[in-house]
C-alpha cells in the first residue's frame, strides 16, 4: 500500500479496516461498510438503542429531525431508515464527511455542506427512502436557522468527554450544559440523551427522563419534552416524569413512590435492571415483590418470578455478614469462584473477595445488602 499510495493515505487506509473490524460488535455487518473515527465509533448510539429511539419519534408522528451533534451518524442513520427527514450538525469536518457517507447507505441522496462547499451523494436507499443533510459546523450557531420550523424534532446527543475519554462530569459537556438546557425551553419537541448518571437534583422540571438499558447495561438516560410518552403515564411523583426502557424486551415502566413495606429476606431475591433502579420503578417489578430495607434495590419473593426487569435468584442461605463468619463459610464449603454482588454497602467486592481467600472446586455467589435485621450476606443461586 505504501507504494501505491502515500505513507498518510496508506496509514488512514489500515485504520479505518481496523476501526471496521473493532466497530463489528456494535454495528455487525453494516461495519463493513461504515466508517468510522476512533471517537466517533466509541460515542455512537448502539443500533438498537437508536432504532427504538426512531420508533418513539415517528409513533409521535415526528417527521423531521434535527440532530445536532450526529458524530458518524449512527443515531441519524436509524431516523432515516424509519423515513424520517434528517438534517445533522457536526463539529468535526472529517466525522461530518463521514456520517454523510454513513447516511448515505439509508438514504436515497445525502446532501453535505462543509466550509461552504456542497457536495450531493447518491445514497444507497432507494428512491422512496428518506434524504439527510449534513452541514460540518457548531449546533449553537446553527440551531435557530436548522430548527426554524416548531414542528422539527430537536436531537441532542452531546460529546461527553475529557483529555483522558468518557467523563461523566456534567461540565464535560460539548456542546455545554446550558446550551442543552436551553433547547428544553424551545417550542420544539426535543430528545436530549446524556449518561445514566446524570444527577437527578438538575434534571429540569416538568421534562421526562427515560433511562434506557440494553441487554441489561444501563446505556443512557433521555430527557424528553413533547413527545408524549408511549406508555401510560402512571402516578408518578415529584418535578419530572422517571420512566425506563428495556431493551430488548422493549418494555416501558414509570417510576413512582413505592410504600411497600420492606421484609425479611423470603426464598428468591430480585435484582432489578439497572434502568428499573434509576427510574425508581422498583413497584413495577412484580406485586409481591417486597423490598429489603428501606432504599435497598433489592426485593424478595416467596415465589420464583420470570420476568425481564430483574434477574431472580433462590436464597439458598443467610450468613451474618462479618468477614471472620464469610472467611469460615467460604473455607467448609471449599469456594473457589467467589461472586460478590453489594448494594447500599460501603464494600469494595474485589477487596472482600481477596480477604475471604477463596479456595477450592466450588463457586458461589453472595450478595451483601442491609436487610431488616442489619447487614447480611445472602448465598443465591441465579435461576431461569
Ligand atoms: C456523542 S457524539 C454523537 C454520537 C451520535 N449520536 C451517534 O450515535 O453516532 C457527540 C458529537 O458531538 C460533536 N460536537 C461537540 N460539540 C459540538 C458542537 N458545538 N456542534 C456540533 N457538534 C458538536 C462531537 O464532535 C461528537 O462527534
């Protein structure tokens, strides 16, 4: 390649195929086609995030979206296969350039727009598929001039790194927090979607925030504003409305106060998904499900329970939880492979793990939590 091409061109060749190759277990085959930045792969929506997120603006009969930070589009892409209108910013002129021919395996024609020049590709969607444009410039300059239109979806998917990768601190946040806020305040519907962890004292009143899981990882979390939630809106409590999305069970639940008394640990204990805890939609896990201690996400059932918001174990004991007891448990009963699962406890598990000295052929898992009668630590055994 070197001789064919120069060193720069050579170089840029070698790594898009690796990009392509490490971009295969988000995108599968379509990596083959995509490219990508090393950023730009790393931020990207999962497909399957993205995709559900286009169903929920075209159930809401959206038509046409405005999406403000697209990186190499993969949010964009999914819009456009739903035929939705996609009009994208991108600061970065080369992740601009490359969402335009990322767009343009779903469009029917991608319009690019970069430092005043227009370049129109042909996309591979066909005729009846939806256009895209792309314009490589900053969302808080073009925003008023690409959201004119109040019936325009507004999507923010801001950059949230620092110098050392993915930061979760709110002031990492490009563009900032302010501006994000700001666009909650337009007469537009808008979607901003940021990290689970978002603190919940500053999300903004009156909006929804959907925290979202995939596969059992808590991805991110939405804040919504006209477009009305697809599920029932429940009787949920305080300044916004706390739902979540599992993926992909595709299961809506909305968080609301739970005054279920709280219980001794009975035979099966529940972990509710990650997106469960966060929306607070722990009384939508199962009705006889009765919580641990007060603030604990852990439940327990008298019955085992099969259902896709949270994994259910058996209890098969209740150690008291000192480490003198846990280190003589784990010798008798010749423990190996040592889980240790912890909620509401200040433990660090690896820490524990390495002072219990697990050893021998068996495995187990505990899970350490406050109960009723103080902290315990409960020998389960995952079922289903
Ligand atoms: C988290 S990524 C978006 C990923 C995208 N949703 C996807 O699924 O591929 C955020 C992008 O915002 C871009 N960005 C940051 N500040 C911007 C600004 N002021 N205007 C436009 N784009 C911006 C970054 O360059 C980055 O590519």
């Amino acid at each position: 390649m070197r001789k064919q091409f120069s060193p720069d061109m050579a170089a840029a060749a070698l790594d898009q195929v690796s990009l392509r190759r490490r971009a295969h277990r988000k995108f599968a085959e379509r990596s083959e086609k995509m490219w990508f930045t090393h950023d730009g792969m790393e931020q990207a929506s999962r497909p399957a995030v993205a995709a559900w997120r286009a169903r929920r603006f075209t159930d809401q009969r959206v038509r046409r979206v405005v999406d403000l930070c697209c990186g190499i589009g993969a949010d964009a892409m999914e819009m456009c296969a739903r035929g939705l209108e996609v009009v994208c910013a991108e600061l970065d002129p080369v992740t601009a350039a490359f969402a335009a021919r990322n767009l343009a395996l779903v469009a029917s024609r991608v319009e690019l727009l970069n430092g005043g020049q227009q370049q129109v590709i042909e996309g591979a969607g066909g005729a009846g598929a939806a256009m895209a444009r792309v314009v490589a410039g900053d969302a808080t300059g073009l925003v008023d001039e690409l959201a004119a239109d109040s019936q325009t979806l507004v999507f923010i998917d801001p950059a949230r790194r620092d110098g050392r990768g993915r930061s979760w601190n709110i002031k990492d946040l490009c563009p900032s927090w302010d501006f994000v806020t700001g666009l909650l305040a337009r007469p537009n519907p808008v979607c901003v979607k940021l990290g689970p962890g978002l603190p919940r004292e500053i999300i903004p009143d009156g909006v929804e925030a959907c925290w979202v899981s995939d596969a059992g990882d808590v991805v991110e979390v939405g804040l919504w504003r006209g477009v009305s939630a697809t599920h029932t809106p429940g009787t949920a409590a305080g300044r916004f409305h706390s739902t979540a999305h599992l993926l992909p069970a595709d299961i809506d639940v909305t968080g609301f106060d739970d005054d279920r008394p709280v219980s001794a640990p009975g035979s099966f204990l529940l972990e509710p998904d990650g997106a469960v805890i966060r929306a607070r939609a722990l009384a939508a896990v199962h009705p006889d499900a009765r919580p641990l201690a007060p603030s604990v996400a852990y439940l327990t059932v008298d019955e085992p329970v099969t259902t896709p918001l949270a994994v259910c174990y058996e209890i098969c004991e209740v150690l008291d939880a000192g480490e003198k007891q846990l280190r003589a448990w784990v010798r008798d009963n010749r423990i190996g492979i040592l889980e240790i699962k912890k909620r509401a406890v200040d433990i660090d598990p690896a820490q524990l793990r390495r002072r219990l000295r697990p050893k021998g052929p068996n495995h187990a898992t505990l899970v350490l939590t406050r109960t009723v009668d103080g902290l315990r630590a409960l020998v389960v055994r995952r079922i289903g």
